[in-house]
C-alpha cells in the first residue's frame, strides 16, 4: 500500500506545483541540488545546474531557427547527457522532439522523420551519413545539425546563454512534448504522441514506487529514444534529485562491474536483458558486489524471474506493464514472480482496465447478443483494455493516439459495455488469476492456430529458451498448403551443449503435442529491435524453405529430426504432420 499511495503523492504534487513541464522540474532541482549529479556519462557530466543551463542553450538555438509552438525537431543520436538536455531544451518552447531509433536504415528513418513532418534533425557525427541517407530520400529541404561538432552545421549551443528564459508562453500540460515510435518489429514504426502531462506522470509516478531520493544513482543502458530508457528512467530520477548512469549500450560482459563502480542502487531493465545476464554470467559462484537495492523494468519472464534475482542477489524487484500511447498501466509492486501487475481495488476507478474475450488469430473482439464485449473469467485470457478520458478533467486518461489518425482510429474500441464508451485497445493478450494478478501471454496476431489449438509464441519461445544451449528463439506460424492453421517453427540462436535430441526431449516434456514446432532453423544471430525485441517479418516471409540456414523437419512418424532439403519440401504430406 505504501508504494501506491507514494506514487499518488508525488505525481500530486507536481500537479500542485503547476508544472507545464519536466524543464521546470529541473530548474527548480538546479535550485535545490546546483553541482550534484543529475546525468552521468561515460565522457561527460551534466549536473542539475548544468542541465538547466544546457535545456536554456537548446531553447535559444531553437528560437534562433525559428521554431515555434507545435514544430517537430527529429533527434538522432546515441545515449549521452546531451540527448535529454536537447529534448528538455525544445520542449519548454512548446516544440516537440521526435526520437529517432539509431538503430533503423534510411528507409525506415526517412518514414520517421517524414511521419512527424520534421523540418530539422539534431545528430552526432558518428550518425551524420546515416541522417544524410535518410534525408535524401525525402524532398531534401530538412537541415541536419550535429550536435557534437562546430560549424556551420552545428548547434554551437556555447554560443547562447544559459540564463533562464525570459518570460515565453509555455506548452499547456496537454500539448505533445515527444514523439516516441513503436518497435516496428513486422511493419514501419508509428509515431505515437507522448504529452507534457504523461511526461510528467511517468516520471512522478516511477519516483513514487522506486522511493527514489537524492542519493540515489539509476544505471541506464536502454536506448533514450524508447519510452522506459528515455522518460521512466530518466524522468523519475530528476523528479526525485538523484543521479542517472548513462550509458550508450547494453554490454553483458561489463555491465555487473560497470554496475557496481558506478554506484548505482536502481538498475532499469527489459525483460531480455536479464535473460542474457543470466545465460553471460560465467561461473555461478561467483557474484560481483554491487549497491543495487532495485531493479525495476517490465517484461521479465517466471521463468527468468527467481534465478535472475537469485544469482545476482537483488533484494527487490518491480516490475510494470505499460503503453507508450495508451492508457493500462499495471504495476507488481510486491514482486510477484511472473506478474506483470495489478490495480488495487481503490484505484480502479482511476486505471480501469478489462480483459474481454476476442479471437487471437484474428484479432476480432467478441460480442454477445446485444452487441457489448465480453469479460473473461479468471485465468482466461483476454485482450486487455484500458477505458479512455471523455473529457479533460477526468482521472481516466485521455488517447493522445499517433501521428497517423487511421493508425489511431484502429486502437479504439467503442461501446464496449455502455453506448458511447471508448476503450483503448493494447493489442496484448492477458489472464488475470483470483487474486487480482494480471499476467501477459501473447501479442495478439503472433499467435497462431494448429490442429485446432491456439498456440501461444510466447509460451512456446519460453519453453524452449529454457533447453541447454538456446541463447535466443522466435516462434511463428507458418502455411502449409493444404494444411488448416499454421504449423509451428522455432528460430534458434544456439551455442555450447545445444543438441537437436536434447532439444526434443525436451520440449515433449513440457509442451502438448500441437504446439511444438514442426520446423526449426539454426541460425548464426537473429535482428533484435533496440529494445531486445526480436524482429520476425523476414523470417516468417521466409518460411521453412530450405535457405542458408539449416531446416529441420520434427518428423513424428520416426521420432527425430530431418533436415528440410528438396525432397523432403517435396514429399511433406498433410497426413504426415
């Protein structure tokens, strides 16, 4: 009960304290905290002054060009200091910063920059040839600046005052301050609008629950332009005075001793970065000393869950679901093993969420005979939605939706259990057990039909994560002509002690016949999106044709595996599967 009533106090009294945005937040700490560490790099330090200082320079650059109210400024760049004094910098003038994935070709890029219909883009030098790829797809009027470089090109930020701004309107709580894009990973990225008043919920709300203080010093290895990287983690800690280690890149082999020389008690993460701390741990026994008294993230799997905290001796963690456009929010603040959260009984009407039935292969929510949407029953699964704000002024929140409006009118579900009523849709399928728990079981349209039995990728990657050897695996269905459904295949990254027997015995011990993969494919690495995330498209366009990469065929009849060539694609018979 603590933590819920400490996350409520402090995201009150920012609203009490009437800040427009997270910029006055940390004009007021550069008041209070003045030399103490607000932002520390690897090369470079922005304390709460000197951020205060640098977001006043990026403003008046900003003012130089011209920019306005409602302006978009794209910003490419790796992590750095730097990164969030420019966006706090052109938020406080009412701009908006929209923040590009590094990790996009110039293809994907030139959709961003142009779906946020941005005239200037802000990158380094080490990104400048992939900005100007970009760019040149586009009518090449946008102007790139560097940031860390002098020039004509550059931003020169030495050159303005860092005094604080003389009298300018600022953006109302309601206006977008960023720009945030989804992952992208089966289609182009979509420009989800985040405002000032989610900013700053975020980043009070998180500063609650962690009980984050001024000596307290959160390590950050997550991309900025994501969500959890860019405004949890970095919000939370400015709201509460304490520090953020920022670091460029997620490193399995440093992160633990860069962990523990840094100082830091929080460490925020995504569910497949622990995954990949446990399988790079090296010898079990052995544990570096670190301060860390919390890990908070989101998306930490049961089965990693308990050997993650075990190994690394972490006392608490706390884990969240959330959506950068919409508006469930579930937090386990009582570190429940596989639990992604819940909603206390008297904040329900604050955070309404339900699970209704729909169909998981279609995605087509269910109706019954007078048209309202259906609620599942406990422990089964549903998608999960969250009720959208009528009005200002409510305590619900309001859809802020993308840049696209098709793409948002395509996340709203309406008269749902009352006519008129709006629902935000999250597209992710959950269950919610007796007790209140909410647990997540699939992206909906990434599970897939087999044998008449609705197969759960996730459930199924997790199994198979779970075998000696598997460093990665993605699950996906995959046609059979002739067949109903789609048969299973499982991509794998393997290394040392991998067997395909192992692997078999291994899976028909712990998953019914219908969902183990008929086809598995050896690969050298698979794509991950910035935020661990593995991308799928091109392999399901793929298939199981025989390709570069070994096939193989589960052949039941013989109770082995056979390599796909061929013959086999040839004489593969439905009755056979």
């Amino acid at each position: 009960m603590r933590d819920w009533v400490r996350a409520l106090e402090t995201t009150q009294r920012l609203r009490e304290q009437s800040c427009p945005n997270l910029a006055n937040v940390v004009h007021e700490a550069a008041r209070l905290h003045g030399d103490a560490p607000a932002l520390v790099g690897t090369e470079a330090l922005l304390s709460y002054a000197g951020l205060s200082g640098r977001a006043n320079q990026v403003s008046r650059w900003a003012q130089s060009q011209g920019l306005r109210r409602g302006d978009v400024v794209a910003v490419l760049m790796a992590n750095c200091p730097d990164y969030v004094a420019i966006w706090l910098g052109l938020s406080q003038i009412g701009c908006v910063a929209a923040l590009l994935n590094t990790g996009l070709m110039p293809d994907g890029l030139a959709h961003c920059i142009r779906s946020a219909a941005a005239w200037h883009v802000i990158t380094s030098q080490a990104l400048q040839p992939l900005a100007t790829a970009a760019v040149a797809q586009l009518s090449g009027s946008q102007r790139i600046w560097l940031a860390d470089a002098n020039g004509p090109a550059s931003l020169d930020l030495e050159g303005f005052d860092t005094a604080a701004l003389p009298s300018v309107a600022a953006p109302a709580v309601s206006d977008p301050a960023l720009l945030i894009y989804t992952s992208g990973t089966t289609g182009l990225p979509k420009a989800a609008i985040v405002s000032h008043a989610r900013v700053l919920e975020w980043s009070g709300w998180f500063a609650g629950m962690m009980e984050a203080g001024p000596t307290d010093r959160l390590y950050n290895c997550l991309p900025m332009y994501h969500s959890v990287g860019g405004v949890v983690a970095i919000g939370s800690m400015l709201v509460a005075g304490g520090a953020v280690i920022v670091r460029e890149k997620f490193s399995a082999s440093r992160f633990w001793p860069d962990v523990a020389d840094s100082g830091a008690t929080i460490v925020q993460y995504i569910g497949e970065l622990c995954r990949y701390l446990l399988q790079s741990a090296g010898d079990p026994g052995v544990t570096t000393p670190h301060e860390v008294r919390l890990c908070c993230g989101n998306g930490l799997r049961h089965e990693v869950w308990e050997p993650f905290q075990a190994r690394f001796s972490i006392p608490r963690i706390l884990e969240f679901y959330a959506a950068t456009e919409g508006g469930v929010s579930l937090t386990n603040c009582e570190g429940r093993p596989g639990a992604i959260g819940r909603v206390p009984g008297f904040l329900a009407h604050r955070f309404p969420v339900a699970l209704v039935r729909c169909d998981p292969i279609t995605t087509e929510v269910l109706r019954d005979a007078d048209g309202s949407c259906m609620r599942v029953a406990a422990d089964e699964p549903g998608e999960a939605i969250g009720l959208i704000a009528k009005s200002a002024g409510e305590m619900v929140r309001p859809f802020d939706g993308y840049t696209d409006t098709a793409a948002s009118a395509k996340k709203v579900l309406t008269d749902v259990f009352a006519p008129g009523d709006r629902w935000f849709r999250t597209g992710d399928l959950m269950r919610q057990d007796a007790a209140g728990y909410y647990y997540f079981v699939d992206r909906l349209g990434d599970t897939f039909r087999w044998k008449g039995e609705n197969v759960s990728t996730t459930e199924v990657a997790g199994a198979i994560e779970s075998c000696p050897g598997v460093i990665e695996a993605v699950v996906y269905g995959v046609a059979i002509p002739g067949a109903d459904g789609r048969a299973g295949m499982a991509a794998l990254v393997v290394g040392a002690g991998f067997a395909l027997s192992t692997l078999r015995a291994h899976l028909e011990a712990r998953l019914p016949s219908y969902a183990r993969p008929l086809f598995v494919r050896l690969c050298e690495s698979i794509a991950t999106t910035g935020t661990f995330k593995l991308k799928k498209q091109d392999l399901l366009e793929q298939g199981y044709a025989a390709s570069a990469d070994p096939v193989w065929f589960d052949d039941r009849s013989s109770g082995g595996y056979v390599g796909v060539d061929a013959a086999l694609l040839e004489a593969l018979g439905i009755m056979r599967l």
